[in-house]
C-alpha cells in the first residue's frame, strides 16, 4: 500500500512529508494505522546525527496511538479494529530479560530494531524502490507503520488517540522512573533537572506518590509556571544562582536529596544531579539520552559513601502490562497529559514541532493524521 510518512533523508536536515511504500505485515507482525503522534526530544536527538543508532533513510516517530487494521499470520493476541500503543520498549514476556523481574528491557528483537529492520531483517518501507529504515521498532511518523504483535499495547477504545499518544513515551518515562524504577516513598525529597516533556511527568509522578519536597532545575524560566501546576514545589533557576548549583540544593534540602532525576541528557547536569544526593542513600535517575561519545564523571567517593547511579529507559515500564493502566489512570482524571500537550498540527506541519522544541516553546507537539 501507499501512506504519507515524513522521512528523514538525511541528518540535521528537516523531514520531507511524501508518499511511501509500505508492504503488508508478515509473521507475528501488525499493520497499523496512526492517529497521532507526539515528538519527543529523542526524535530531534536521532535526526541531528548524535544518535550512534541513527541511520539514515528513516522514518522517525516513536510515541504514537492508533488501530490495527491487518493482523500478519501467527499473530496470538490482536485483532484487527483494536486501539494501541506503539513500545519502543517490547514486551515478549519469554525472553531472559521479560523473565527477570530486575528489568524492563526486552531484548527479543533489540539487534535489528535498532538497525531500523524488522525482526526477519528486512523493512517494510520503501521508496522509489529503495528500502527507508524504521525507528525504534515504531515509525509513527508514517500515517500506517508495521509493528510486531510483542511492541503494541492494546488499550481501551474511549481513550482519545490525540492525547494517549504521549503515554508511548513521555508519559510513561516520567512517571514509570519515580514509580517503577526509583519507587519513590511518600515524604521523599527530590530534585528534577530539566522541565520538559519528560521532567513535567516525573514531577507528578513524584506528587502522585507523596513526595514531600519537589524542587525543580531549569535553565529556561518560562517552565515555571507548568511546573508548579505539576507539583514543584521549589523552582531552580542555576543562571539565578551564585556560586555552587551542587551546594545550593544540598542546602535547600537539609542535607541532600533522596532522590534525583536527570531529563536533559547533559554529562555535567548528571554529576550535579548525583552529587547533590543524600550522603548515605540518595539514588539519582539518569533519564535523559547523551549524545555518542559522550562520558560522566564524579568522585568515587561518592558511590562510596552511599549514593547510587541509576538509569531509567521508558520508566522502566513493561509496556504489554503497564501501558494499559497509565491509560485507565489518564481516564480516571489521576494524571494530566492535555495541559502538557501545548501544540497539535497535520503531518505536514511536523517541521514546526521541532522548531518549537528548539525554541523550548512548546512541552508537547502532538501531529494529528
Ligand atoms: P525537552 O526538550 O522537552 O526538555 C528539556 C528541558 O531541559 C528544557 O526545559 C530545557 O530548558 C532544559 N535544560 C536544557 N539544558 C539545561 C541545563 N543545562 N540545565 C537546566 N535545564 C536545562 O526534552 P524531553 O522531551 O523532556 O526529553 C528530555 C531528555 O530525556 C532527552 O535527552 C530525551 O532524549 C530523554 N528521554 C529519555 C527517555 C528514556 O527512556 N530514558 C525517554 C524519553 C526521553
Ligand atoms: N540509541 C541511543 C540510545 C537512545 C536511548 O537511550 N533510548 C532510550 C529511549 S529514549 C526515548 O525517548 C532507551 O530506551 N534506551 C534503551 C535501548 O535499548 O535503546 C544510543 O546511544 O545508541
Ligand atoms: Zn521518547
Ligand atoms: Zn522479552
């Protein structure tokens, strides 16, 4: 079949909206048609060329929302006219990882997703008769992407599309890394770096489980404002401070953070955030994605004097399982997503979504096919 898809042809060069070629789905796979998508920095972080993933041609897009339309042969637990999500995070729920209860990260097809092929190790994509890559197993940034069975949630049908596209990947990080991977306790005190798209849902996150003190690091003083309606409690401005950012939280916080969340993806902001922990036990979370070659640094003595370094990938969220309920706790009015979603436009506008991540104008711009 024919889809409209915005293909990145080349990095740090804008999306080009065209008409694609997209073959059936085979074996265990599942066609897909999109209703929105949003735009997460790790889009922007692939298509400026700092991503040792990134391959080019390819169709980017990895938090997205729609309805099977073709189920391929051998496929078990979808049926053609159910609502999913797209996980760039699958979840095959036989391999040694789905059966270790210390990890989320499904390796079952890990080698050719992140070669952008399907697990038969072809693509789907075509155009003018030569293959364009997928990304992260999702591409939703093609009105109608192939995904395997194990990489799409099925989620209830009242869920509106334009704003459950975001539990694909933002939602779900923020609040799956205070719940899921820090498992942040009530009358905790934590530190956030960074308050976009991913900072904004760890900051409810952490004001869904109780924490007691919420402060907030960003360099950008228009996030303020969002940030408190998302639970900050104190706002952070490290321009504003004179002196040392490190000692200045410690302070703020009587001694250090019990927990502490990284959503940049900058190699100093990541020392900061550890050091600024508690002597003893305070845990800091590295969500944010550093560019290729990138390294972080801090005294051992750190480590050595009791606080840990820790990574999160998708909150740490089984995303079969989880997905489905982040869903239902959007539904039940539990967690916002519509205030987070600032910008909505049609596939052809998807280079405006970037311009406004850039600009740090926008949390969320979410295309609507
Ligand atoms: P974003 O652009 O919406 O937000 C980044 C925020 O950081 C902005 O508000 C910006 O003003 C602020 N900032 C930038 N430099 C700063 C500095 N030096 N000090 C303080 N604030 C600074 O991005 P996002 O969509 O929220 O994504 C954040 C990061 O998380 C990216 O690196 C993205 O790739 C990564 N990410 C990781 C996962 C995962 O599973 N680990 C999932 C999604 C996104
Ligand atoms: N491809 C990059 C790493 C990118 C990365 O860390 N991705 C996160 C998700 S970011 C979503 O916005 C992730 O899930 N990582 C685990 C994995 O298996 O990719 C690189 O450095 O090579
Ligand atoms: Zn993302
Ligand atoms: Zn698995």
């Amino acid at each position: 079949m024919k889809t409209r898809a915005a293909v990145a042809f080349e990095a740090g060069k804008p999306l080009e909206v065209v008409e694609v070629d997209l073959d059936g789905p085979k074996s265990g796979e599942v066609l897909v048609e999109m209703k929105a998508t949003g735009i997460c920095h790790t889009d922007e972080f692939t298509l400026s060329g700092a991503d040792p993933e990134g391959a080019f041609p390819a169709i980017l897009g990895h938090e997205g929302a729609g309805i099977v339309v073709e189920v391929g042969p051998d496929v078990k637990d979808l049926k053609v006219g159910d609502h999913v999500i797209p996980l760039y995070t699958p979840e095959c729920r036989e391999c040694e990882y789905c059966l270790n209860p210390k990890t989320n990260l499904c390796q079952k097809i890990r080698t050719t997703q992140g070669q952008g092929v399907m697990p038969d190790g072809t693509s789907r994509f075509s155009y003018k008769g030569k293959p364009i890559l997928h990304y992260m197993g999702c591409s939703t940034f093609s009105n109608y992407s192939v995904l395997p069975e194990i990489s799409l949630a099925k989620v209830r049908s009242d869920a509106p599309f334009d704003k459950i596209c975001y539990i694909g990947c933002g939602v779900t990080t923020g609040l799956g890394a205070v719940m899921f991977t820090a498992k942040v306790e009530p009358n905790s005190t934590a530190v956030v770096f960074g308050l976009g798209g991913i900072g904004l849902n760890v900051l409810q996150g952490l004001r869904m489980v109780g924490a007691r003190q919420i402060i907030g690091v960003d360099m950008n003083p228009a996030k303020e404002a969002m940030a408190r309606q998302f639970g900050m409690t104190d706002f952070v401005n490290p321009n504003d401070i004179k002196g040392d950012l490190t000692g200045h939280l410690v302070e703020l916080t009587g001694g250090g953070a019990d927990y502490s969340f990284e959503c940049i993806g900058n190699t100093n902001v990541m020392r900061t955030a550890l050091e600024c922990c508690h002597k003893g036990w305070g845990e800091s979370i590295i969500i944010g994605v550093a560019p290729a070659g990138a390294e972080i640094a801090t005294r051992p003595f750190q480590l050595v004097t009791g606080r840990s370094w820790r990574g999160s990938a998708f909150g740490g969220a089984r995303g079969r399982t989880d997905v489905p309920k982040i869903v239902d706790m959007y539904m039940e009015g539990r967690i916002d997503i519509d205030s987070l979603i600032t910008h909505t436009m049609p596939l052809d506008d998807i280079n405006k979504g970037f311009d406004l991540m850039h600009s740090g104008e926008s949390i969320r711009s979410v295309v609507l096919y």
